[in-house]
C-alpha cells in the first residue's frame, strides 16, 4: 500500500514547497482537494514542475464545474507539466453545493456521471469523440498528446457509482471509508464491476484524518469539532454508517503508534492500493508528529 499525504492548502507557493518537502520525506503520493482555494489540477501543475518522482491527484474536482472536455485539455496539461505522474480524481459534489452554491440540477447524479465519463475518457486518450445524452454532449477531440495516459478515479460510495468507477474508470477515491466500510461494501462490488467489464484490478485509494496522540479521546474530539460536517453529508454518512461509526471521529486515525499501525495495516488488508493521510492537529501539537510517523511508515506497514 502506498502512503501519501494531503495538501496543507495556504498560498499556492506554500503547496508547492508542501509538495517538495512530501517527495523529500519519502511519500509515495500528494492529494489535494478541490474545494474553495486553489484550482487543484493548476496547483499540481505547477507542483509537477518542481518536483521528480512523487504521485500526484486531484481529490476531487467535482464534475459540475466544468464540461468534460474542459477536464480533459486541463487533466491532459497537468499530466503532461507534471511528466507523466498525475491522476485525476473526480466527484459529484453534493447537492447543497451543486443545487446551494452553483444553482445546477444535481438531478440523476449517476447518470451525469456516466455522461461525464463517456465524454471525458475517450478525450483523455485522444480519440474523435461523437456523444449526445441529456445532460453533456461533445462532438470533437482534444489533441494534447505530449505524455502519457490519465488515469482517472472517482469519487464512489455508492452502489451505481462503485459500477462506474469500476467498469469505466480506473478505480475510486474514498474519504470518511474505513477498512470494515471498504471491505465489506466498497472492494468486493469494485472489483466484480472491473471483472464483468473486462478490466484491470481497480484503484483504491483511500483518506482519513489521522492524528498521533496519547490522549485517544481527546483527539477524537479534536476530530469531530475539526470534521463535522462530513458527518451531515448523505455520501459521508453513508461510509460512516457502513463502517458502524457514528461520527467522522470515530473512523478518524487516532491514538498512539500500535493503534496507528494497526489501523494502517486494516485499510492494506481491506484493498486499500494507496493511502493519503489528512494530518490534523488531534491536540498537544500533534500535527509534526503525525507528519513524522507518516514518513516512517512509507515503505511498509508495521
């Protein structure tokens, strides 16, 4: 399993030394979210520049914000700035945000995905790409071929969209998942859609908040207080009550190292192929500890 870390955010110049000082410890991946800050796939853009080996992806972009070939020219600029080492994450949103803030329909989400990826795949390999649905259409192709492939991952918590994720794309990207929640709900119906479609064992890449501390309980408070909200959204909830944890603090990694350890080897037993740690400081300034704790685990799980 590999082990990366999540973005800071800041300045953009602070994701940039962020994602250096990552590939100086070692970490095998850097995620970043894409949320209210920076545009993701242009932060990683410029973070491929500036470093040689370290994975990088987008976690997530939500689909609702730009049409699938505008994804694809940018993925494909990305991919091409940042030599071949990025992988583009994907996701529906939510509908408070895509309804409340964006005023788009979040209207049959799984069939908007497919749509998105019936457009955007193809245009990532280059092809003429002729598709009209309800809600996307493209007639055309993208012409940027300056590096290799994108892998792409999605956003899938559900069981129409774990179908998608596994027949069309390249694998999920899980927040708020644990190891009971992934390996009782999510692996098993990725891997059969990747079966019956004919494909490569999917990606699963997974991410908790993880805080190194002596005090479990308060660092699980420190968690709830920091994460509530994920606990109202109904895909977050969802992985919360498939892994029998009432809030986003008790599917948190918290506690010393053997617990951190064993919550670790979970994920890597459940399926877990990558795992990207969203340090948060769980109290007594535990924030460069846990950073620390993260690099030595790197090249293998205790």
């Amino acid at each position: 399993m590999e082990i990366g870390v999540n973005a800071l955010g800041g300045t953009l110049e602070r994701v940039i030394e962020d994602a250096q000082r990552a590939e100086a410890a070692g970490f095998d991946a850097y995620s970043m979210a894409n949320i209210s800050g920076h545009d993701a796939a242009a932060a990683l853009a410029l973070a491929g520049r500036e470093t040689e080996r370290i994975k990088l992806l987008t976690a997530v972009v939500p689909i609702y914000t730009r049409h699938p070939s505008t994804m694809a020219q940018q993925a494909l600029t990305t991919q091409a700035a940042a030599g071949g080492r990025f992988t583009l994450g994907i996701g529906l949103g939510h509908l408070v945000s895509v309804e409340g803030r964006l005023g788009i329909s979040f209207d049959r989400p799984a069939v908007a995905m497919r749509e998105y990826l019936s457009v955007l795949l193809p245009a990532l390999r280059g092809e003429p790409v002729e598709f009209e649905g309800e809600r996307y259409t493209f007639r055309g192709q993208i012409s940027a071929r300056d590096q290799a492939p994108v892998p792409v991952v999605i956003a899938a918590m559900a069981p129409v969209m774990l179908r998608l994720a596994g027949s069309m794309a390249d694998g999920t990207i899980l927040w708020m998942a644990g190891a009971h929640a992934i390996d009782s709900f999510v692996a098993p119906r990725l891997r059969r859609a990747a079966t019956e479609a004919g494909r490569p064992d999917p990606q699963v890449i997974a991410s908790l908040p993880v805080a190194l501390v002596s005090d479990e309980t308060k660092g699980r408070e420190a968690a709830n207080e920091q994460f509530v909200n994920y606990g109202r959204l109904p895909s977050y909830r969802a992985m919360l009550d498939a892994q029998g944890a009432e809030t986003p603090g008790d599917a948190a990694l918290v506690g010393g190292e053997a617990a951190l350890d064993a919550a670790l080897r979970e994920l890597e037993e459940a399926g877990v192929t990558q795992f990207n740690g969203l340090v948060f400081d769980g109290g007594q300034d535990a924030t460069g500890r846990t950073r620390a704790y993260l690099e030595s685990r790197v090249t293998s799980v205790v």
